[in-house]
C-alpha cells in the first residue's frame, strides 16, 4: 500500500518502562509507523517527556518526504501522543491527528482515583500527588489542551481495569465541545488489547480515511 502518513508512535507502560506494542500493526493502512522514546519517571518527570516526544516529532517529521504527520501511542504513551497532538510539535495545529488506545487523561478524575488509589503513575509522572490547582496537574491533563481542531480518535475497552473507559468517554465530550473531529470507540474487552482486532482496526481505517489522502 501507498504511504499516506507518518505515524509517531508513542509506547505504553506507565511511564515507568516500555510496554510491548510498538505500533505495527497499524503499518497495513498506509502509515509509516516510527516508535519515539521518552524518559521514565526514575530519570525525570513531566514535563520532561512531552519534551523528548517533540523532539522525536521534529524529527521524523523532517524525515517524512512531505508525507502528513500523525502521532499515537496507547495507554501512557496515548496520553502522551494525545498531548503532543492537541499542543503541537512547534505551534497547535501542525500535526495531522491524534490517535489515543486505552489512554489515561485526567489525574482527578473519580474513577481514576477510585481504581487506583494505591499505584497512581500520575504521582510517578508529576513527582507528587495530583492536585486541584496543582499548575503540573492542570498541565499533565488533557482537556487542559483543547481548541486545536486537530482531529482524534479515541479507543478503549469498556472492562479495562487499568484505565477506566470513563477517560475516553469523557474526553470525547470535552473534544468535540471544542470543535475537535472525533471518532471515539467504546468496545469489549480490557486494556491494551490487539491493534489488530478487527473491530479496532475498522474504527481505525475509518479515521484514517477522514484525516489522510487515499491510498
């Protein structure tokens, strides 16, 4: 197939170490999948990690030969792919699209907290609790970003019981408030199932084909 775009992939893994998708399976619909590494939360803390996807972003955007530039990345790494989506590499607006798997969005909210009131990655990424008024946590969340107009697609497990499912529905309705395409999809399952299902890989086509020339 055609090379539509390139795909900055982002990896889980709780910003603690590196989670085993990598991404390529989303390669077939006509991306260049390029994996971007960041710091884990024992060498800095945020925002040290959207600084080091930037400047992966910069660079296979230089190398993308003109080609649309995406960024995605499931469960931590979606957060941060959605981060560097809605802010920008260098301006809002000068990347293609977001794509965010099972991705944790909000360190406030209720049922975050409730699920993980005794391991919170938020802590590890911010160096401290999350807070109302904590100028970090208003930074790290997401909704913190919007106004863009980039679009987003947004997939998560209804049984995920690492990251609440409520986090994409409730990002969802905050996107498109603000103007943002989106395509969100509420499926079965849990966290960090297979890019490749093919229910996922539909919804994932289905955005691409909104975002992308043809192939």
């Amino acid at each position: 197939m055609t090379e539509r775009g390139v795909l900055l992939w982002v990896h889980g893994g709780g910003w603690r170490g590196r989670h085993h998708e990598d991404g390529a399976a989303l390669a077939p619909l006509g991306l260049r999948v390029v994996p971007a590494t960041y710091r884990f939360v024992d060498e800095a803390h945020w925002p040290a990690q959207l600084d080091d996807v930037r400047a992966a972003a910069r660079a296979a955007r230089e190398a993308a030969g003109g080609l649309p530039l995406l960024v995605g990345g499931d469960s931590a790494g979606g957060t941060l792919a959605l981060q560097l989506a809605l802010r920008g590499v260098d301006r809002p607006g000068d990347v293609a699209a977001g794509l965010a798997y099972w991705a944790p969005v909000d360190p406030l909210d209720a049922d975050w907290r409730r699920l993980r009131a005794d391991d919170d990655p938020w802590a590890d990424l911010l160096g401290h609790p999350p807070a109302a008024g904590d100028l970090a946590t208003v930074d790290a969340t997401v909704a913190a970003h919007l106004g863009s107009g980039v679009p987003v697609l947004l997939v998560h497990g209804r049984e995920d019981r690492s990251v609440p499912a409520s986090q994409s529905i409730a990002l969802a309705g905050a996107l498109l408030a603000a103007g943002h395409p989106v395509h969100a999809w509420i499926t079965h399952g849990g966290h960090a199932l297979d890019l490749d299902r093919p229910d996922i890989r539909a919804v994932t086509a289905a955005f691409l084909d909104t975002v992308l020339p043809p192939g």
